[in-house]
C-alpha cells in the first residue's frame, strides 16, 4: 500500500512529531512505500511571513496547489493527515477529495471545534465551542496571547464548520480515546466515521536494558504547565514523608525548583531511557492533570513499564485508567484526595506490584506496536474499500454542524 503522510511540524517539537514519524517508520518497516508532504512551523521566523500564514490559515490556495502536485506524481491510496494548522489549512482535505484519494485525520487536539486546541483556558476546562461559536476566545485572546490571531483562528473553526468541511472531505477521523470520541461527536463530527485508535509505543523491553529491583517512591514526568496540575501535586507533598521525584519542564520549573526538600527532587530534563530506569525504580507514576489530556504517551510508558498509575479521574484518564486494576483514581481538584490516594496505594505494596503486572497486560493488547499497525490497516483498509463506492458523499443538508449564537 502507497500512504502519503500530511503533517504541519510544530515549532517546539513535541508528542505529536514524534508519534507521526514513529507511525512513518512502522508503516515502511512493514514493507508499505510511504511518502511525507511536511512543512514546519519553525520557517515562521519573520513578521511579515507570521502575516502571510494569518492570512490564509482559513483556506489557502497554495498549499492545496502543491499538495495536489504531490497527489499526481506519488499516486497513493491513501492521505493521511495529522495536523493541517496553521501553513496548509483545511483546503488539503478538497485537494485529496479532487485527485480522487481518500483521508483519514488523527485528531490529536480539539483544534476544528476550538482556538483553544485542548478546550482549556486561564486555568479552567472550558467547552462553549462545541456547541456555540468558537469567537468567545477572542475576548480572551487564546490563542497566542492575541485576539487578532485568536479571531483568524476562531474564523477558521467556525467557518469549516458552516461549510461542512468535516462531514464532506474527510473519510474516517481516528479518536485516540473513547472520551475525546465523544467530544468530537458533541462537537457536530460524524459518529459513524470516527475509529479509536491510540497511539503506539516500541516495547521498552526491546529498545533498553531492563533491570528489576526494589521499587520506591513517587514519580511525575511531563511538562511543568498548570494545566498538568502541578500546583496541586506541590501541595499534597507538603509535609508528606514519602519521596516524590519530578521529571520535565515548563513554566512552573521554578516552582518545582523551589518546592525541592528532604521529600522532593527535581531532576530536569531527562532522555527517554532515563525516564525508563526512574520509571523502573518508581512504586507508582503521578499524573495530577487538571485538563482533558488526549492520550498521554507517559501513561502508555508507564504501563509498558510496569510501574502502576495514579491519575485524575477526569476525562481520557478516566477510560485509559482501569480502576484498581492498573491504578488508583483521584479528584483533581483536591490535594487532599491525592494525597490520601498515594498513602493508600503505598500502604499496599502487593496491591501496587499486582497493578503494575496489569498494565503491563494492557500494553502488550492494546499498545504495542503490533496492535497498533493492525488497527491502522484496517482503518486504510475500511477507508479505501468505502471511498471506492462512494459511500461518504456529502450530505444534502449541511446544516447538521451549524452552532448557535455567541
């Protein structure tokens, strides 16, 4: 099978480049011919090519142009994008419909229903966009800190929306969670085109050398945002004789800096195989999040790890977490429950091994590379199969994504 990959790099690299060129790689190592159609966020180094990207971020004519060149000279069977935003804008999708291939997207963030991207902001879970306007964000500038830059964005969402984009050229959507399924639908995407598919992770237990031994303490790994809940993980460590070892970066570093004591180490910045050995001496992962993640690689790690998890029982956490099976489940919004979920989880060290032993489990079926790939070929599979008779022609009444008032 020919799969041409469409992806508009970031320019702080993050998860979502490293899952699109992971899923690169697996595809040719399973002898399919894979091309890529890249551009990158970090060409964005001037003000008036800040400008130019602004002004066609809604549709942009050009992008669609090159794309299409692409289509006709590598012929493949299948686009499949990943992030169009902001330089190649939804007028891809047309392109690939107009050559005669079809798409699939993964939905990596909330983008197409909110400037927001996560449904997140000043600290609070914020959900107008699905069913209202998305230009609420400009009042808040939520995009970059600018409500000219927040407005193009929210035009964009808004717009696609209207013109029903999302039901006319795009073939199948792939969800990484149940949950964030669910909001897609309530945001006006189809149901019946969108497949659950997390992410894959290569085996820890192939790529690095793996040492058992005692376990012990607690650790975080992951940006140092608020949005992670990191204010409410200092908290509940305040006082606690039980050591807490925190991995990452970000905004709140300070904080962490600070916070250190006889109880709570900051460690930085760490390689994966670093953060493998800390996830391999660890009792049990921290993960505090105040937001609705999307799919968490540090979880899925965690599991391949054998290292249980005690996370937020909120949003995706929810699903990818099975309770008392391969973690424990707190309030996020109280130190206090978390707290009280780390004293029980270690006063149980049997319990926590017997949860780490399941997550392993849970890896292994739903996580691995291997699993990942049979999902992803059927999705190519389903997606080729159905485009071929027509089957996702445009509906006749396209108002069936409208949204209300302001």
């Amino acid at each position: 099978m020919k799969i041409l990959i469409v992806h508009n790099f970031y320019q702080t690299r993050g998860g979502e480049d490293v899952v699109v060129e992971a899923e690169g790689r697996l595809l040719r190592e399973r002898g399919h011919e894979v091309e890529f159609f890249t551009v990158r966020n970090d060409d964005i180094d001037t003000w008036w090519k800040k400008a130019w990207v602004g002004l066609f971020t809604i549709y942009n004519p050009w992008a669609a142009a090159r794309l299409t060149g692409k289509l006709r000279s590598c012929r493949p069977d299948v686009v499949h994008v990943h992030n169009f935003f902001p330089q190649l804008s939804p007028s891809i999708f047309r392109a690939c419909h107009a050559a005669g291939v079809p798409v699939v997207m993964t939905l990596h963030n909330f983008r197409i229903l909110c400037p927001t991207a996560f449904l997140f902001h000043d600290d609070k879970l914020r959900e107008q966009s699905l069913k209202r306007s998305a230009f609420w964000t400009v009042r808040y500038a939520t995009y970059r800190g600018s409500k000219a830059a927040t407005a193009v964005v929210a035009a964009m969402v808004d717009i696609h929306k209207w013109i029903g984009t999302w039901r006319r050229d795009v073939d199948r959507f792939i969800a990484l969670t149940e949950f964030a399924k669910e909001k897609f639908i309530e945001g006006g995407l189809p149901a019946d085109r969108i497949v659950v598919k997390g992410n894959a992770l290569a085996d820890p237990k192939a790529t690095a050398a793996w040492i058992d031994g005692p376990r012990r303490g607690a650790l975080y790994v992951g940006r140092l945002g608020p949005e992670k809940g990191i204010a409410n993980l200092l908290e509940a460590w305040k006082g606690f004789d039980y050591p807490l070892r925190i991995v990452g970066d970000g905004p709140l570093r300070e904080e962490c800096e600070r916070a250190q004591s006889e109880h709570i180490t900051y460690l930085g910045r760490m390689t994966q195989h670093e953060v493998y050995a800390e996830m391999r001496r660890a009792a049990f992962l921290v993960m505090p999040s105040v937001w609705y993640e999307m799919f968490p690689m540090t979880l899925v790690e965690a599991f391949a790890n054998e290292l249980p998890v005690l996370a937020s029982r909120l949003g995706a956490l929810r699903s990818l977490l099975d309770e008392g099976i391969t973690g424990l489940a707190f309030d996020p919004t109280l130190p206090a429950d978390l707290r009280a979920t780390a004293e029980r989880a270690i006063a149980d060290p049997e319990k926590l091994a017997e949860m780490g032993a399941h997550g392993r489990v849970l890896y292994e079926n739903l996580y691995s590379t291997d699993i990942n790939y049979l999902k992803l070929m059927r999705t190519y599979a389903m997606v080729i199969e159905s485009f071929s008779r027509g089957a996702f022609a445009a509906p006749d009444d396209m108002t069936t994504i409208g949204f209300g008032g302001m």
